[in-house]
C-alpha cells in the first residue's frame, strides 16, 4: 500500500512538473501574442505602404536585396498582411526614411530590437592575447570609432583614417602592422584577402537593430513582439543558410570543393578534462561540445573522438596529422595548427587551503612554493616563464584533485575553478589571479585539405559567441 502512495505521488509530481512546463511555454508565446487592438490596428492599416529603411550593403544581413534583414519583412508581411517599402542606404550613409530603419549603432535605445552584436577585432599577422602588446606599434582605426577605440585600447597610439579602404589599404601597404574593424561588416575583404584575426574585442562592438518610431506606439509594440518570435522560431535557421552561402561566395570556392568539405569526417583529439570535455555515454560531453555540436548543425559535418591520456599526446597528434581539431590548452605556433579566436576567457587563480594564511602578490611571490598545474598546459608554460616556483604536474585534472592536501598550493584557469569550486575545491579559496596570455580557441590542423575548415570554423565561433545559437 505505502509503494503504491509512492507511486501514485511520484506520477502527481511529474503531471505538476510537465504541467509548469506547458504553462511557462504557452505563457511566453502568449506574451507575444499581438492584443486585440494590435489585431485591429493591422487590419486598419492592411492598405496603407510603410516606409523602412534597410541596409543593403551589410554581410549576411542586406545585400542586393536579400540577407536577415530582408526575410525579416518577408515573414512580417506575410504573417501580418502589412505591406512595407523598403528604402536601401548603405554603411556610413543616413537612413532616408526617419520612421523605421535598420541600422548600425554602438548604443541601441530601449525600444530597439537587436540582431546582432559585431564585435570589433584586430587585424595583425602575428595573434597577440592581451591588449598592452598593441602598445608601441602602428595601429589604425577609422576616425569615427577613435573615441571608441582610445576608451578600449588604453596606452595604444592610433592613427585615425577617413574610411575602411584607406584604412584597409594602409594596412595591406604595411604602412600599419594592426588595423582596428568591426568584424562582420568588413567579413568580406577579410575572406578575399585570408586576414588573420590577431585579436578580438569582445566589449568594443556595435550593434544591428531595427530602430523604434516613438509616433507609432502600435507600429513598434507589433515590430517588437513579431521580432520576438521570428528571433526564437526562424532566426539561427536563417542565418545558418546565410552563413554558409556567403562564406563560400567570398571565397570562391567551388560546389565540388564545398561537397567535399561538408561531407568529410573529421576527427577531433580529446583528453578527460571537465568542464571542457569528456567523453559519456557515447556522447562528448563538456563546455566545448556546445561548439562542436553547433558548428556540426551549421555544416553539416561530422566528427569522431579519439581519447588521449595527456595534453602532450594530443600535440602531437596535431602536428603529425593524426587528428584534425583539439581544443587549444597549448600555444598553437609549436603545433603546425590555426588557432580560432578566444572562446573563453584565459584567465588563471592559484587556490590554497582555506585555513592558509598565504598573500601572494604576484607569481614571483610563490617563487619558493611547490604549485601544481595540468601538464603541457599553458599555465603549466606560463609559470615556469613568470616564476620560479618548484612545479608539480598532472596528466589529467583527476589526478591533480586527487593528489590535494591542505598544504597544496594550485594553479588552473578561471573556467575549471568554477566548475569544482562547489565540489572537490570547496576548501580552497583564491588567493592570486590574472590573465593568462594565452589563447582558449580551438586548434585546427595545418594540412591542406583542412584549410577551408580552418578558415570556416575560425569565422563560425566569432559568430556563433555572439548569437550564442
């Protein structure tokens, strides 16, 4: 009789919960559903035209017509009845139409519905991973962004230029050794011209938003909800297609090329090493397997896992062509390999016992320490660069937990502490920490067949960060 209460409770538990899901479902959509007066606003005004402005020269977005913003006012037309007529502008041009408009802007206002955040990023031919390695050298940037750039890359000189081309042109010329852009608004000549990202901007960037007409409340309330929805619906399938058709566009790449790159299965070098990865189940699991998974959805693409014991294993399977990609604990110029841009941030701490009583100032403070680091990891090269501290290490993040006494001193990155701190490390507080000039990206093989992947992936995880899709 008590196992059958059991039971029957466990299956009221699970009604409720499936219950709250539905409800929480129904009840967003439902928040976007357009009122009543919305519905009659619509029908009122099925006759009458709309003037937007768009951009029609912006990657992805609006180009000759088509791109996101385009099939945005398709879909709108098409649910609403609504007939609006598009007035194209490009880039550094003002809108035409005051009432409506699709435009760049580095401060959205509050009633604006955003699309996209396009980071800025430095072009240079050598990766740099902190900002304070731009100081002394010839930097340039376009002379509306100087404010912008003076408040983000502090201690940087900047030459200032009127546009893009001369911009762009000073920088081919190597008239300048890093040239400041936004990313996705110059994709294109950064494809053509094979550019190399020497380092991301994540907090200098601007945003693509359709902005708000304060005359038409109506108007803006059924943008605003339409926008919503489209943005959970259709959006990442959208800019999915958008994606893929530009990329191979901007680099010529043929369709047999293009079979030949998405159909292949690549192989992808791992070490168990939580957060970032882990194999169960079956399944690669961990904080990468996001990235992997969602380049895999955009493209197509497949990938097999092969295990590793140790970080120095997986190098050199790298760089003798054993695997194709390996997440980038290592400085990828020693491994024949392209390194992405920075997926998380590379920041470090050095953790002790809680009841220690230990200042450390700098790294040069644990000079007569034992500290304990991952293997062939970059802390584990950093620190023997920055200190002399007595260094000892593990192959794998499970043999260092297990090796902890009270006494240990530890140096791992930001992301790894945060995923025990509440667990194996909840004895141990932070007592130092900084950046780690280091770069965590993924690390792609430099043999020839995987230079269009290189290229391709290195472009996706910009994007993807920034739509987080």
């Amino acid at each position: 009789m008590i196992k059958k209460k059991r039971v029957i409770g466990f299956i009221l538990v699970l009604l409720l919960i499936i219950v709250g899901i539905v409800f929480f479902i129904v009840s967003n959509r439902n928040s976007n559903a357009f009122s009543v007066s919305e519905k009659k606003w619509i029908e009122n005004n099925k006759n009458n035209v709309i003037d937007i402005a768009v951009l029609n020269d912006l990657p992805y977005f609006g180009v000759n017509g088509e791109g996101i913003f385009f099939d945005y006012i398709t879909a709108l037309e098409k649910e609403t009845g609504l007939k609006f007529n598009l007035i194209s502008y490009n880039v550094g041009e003002k809108p035409l139409s005051s009432d409506f408009a699709f435009k760049i802007t580095s401060e959205s206002g509050s009633d604006d519905s955003s699309f996209y955040t396009d980071n800025y990023v430095v072009l240079g031919s050598n990766t740099i991973f902190n900002v304070s390695e731009l100081q002394g050298k010839t930097v340039g940037i376009l002379k509306d962004d100087i404010n912008l750039g003076s408040y983000y890359l502090e201690g940087v000189t900047l030459t200032s230029y009127d546009d893009t081309t001369s911009l762009l042109q000073a920088y081919a010329a190597g008239t300048i050794s890093y040239a400041v852009i936004p990313y996705l608004q110059n994709i294109k000549t950064i494809l053509a011209k094979d550019y190399n990202i020497a380092y991301q901007l994540n907090d200098m960037s601007n945003k693509y938003v359709i902005t708000a007409n304060s005359k038409e409340e109506k108007l803006n309330s059924i943008l605003k909800k339409y926008f919503n929805t489209w943005m959970e619906e259709s959006y990442a399938a959208d800019y999915k297609v958008q994606f893929m058709d530009y990329y191979f566009m901007a680099k010529g790449i043929d369709d047999q090329t293009k079979a030949t790159l998405l159909s292949k299965t690549y192989t992808y070098g791992y070490t168990s090493n939580l957060p970032y990865e882990k194999m169960a189940s079956g399944k690669l699991v961990g904080i990468n397997s996001k990235y992997l998974r969602d380049f895999a959805d955009l493209t197509g693409v497949q990938f097999i896992y092969k295990k590793y014991s140790s970080l120095s294993e997986i190098s050199s399977a790298l760089k003798n062509g054993k695997i194709d990609i390996s997440f980038g604990y290592m400085t990828s110029s020693k491994l024949n390999a392209t390194l992405t841009p920075e997926v998380y941030k590379s920041e470090y701490v050095v953790l002790t016992n809680a009841k220690n009583s230990i200042v450390v100032d700098s790294l040069k403070s644990l000079n007569d320490s034992v500290i304990k680091v991952i293997a062939d990891s970059s802390i584990n090269s950093y620190l023997k660069k920055e200190s002399k501290a007595t260094i000892k290490s593990y192959t794998t993040i499970g043999n260092l937990l297990g090796s902890l006494t009270k006494n240990s001193i530890v140096m791992i990155d930001r992301q790894t502490y945060d995923y025990y701190k509440d667990g194996k490390l909840k004895n141990f507080t932070v007592v130092y920490e900084n950046k780690l000039n280091s770069n965590y990206g993924f690390e792609i093989s430099n043999k020839r067949q995987m230079k269009y992947l290189a290229n391709y992936l290195v472009i996706m995880l910009i994007v993807l960060i920034k739509m987080d899709i």
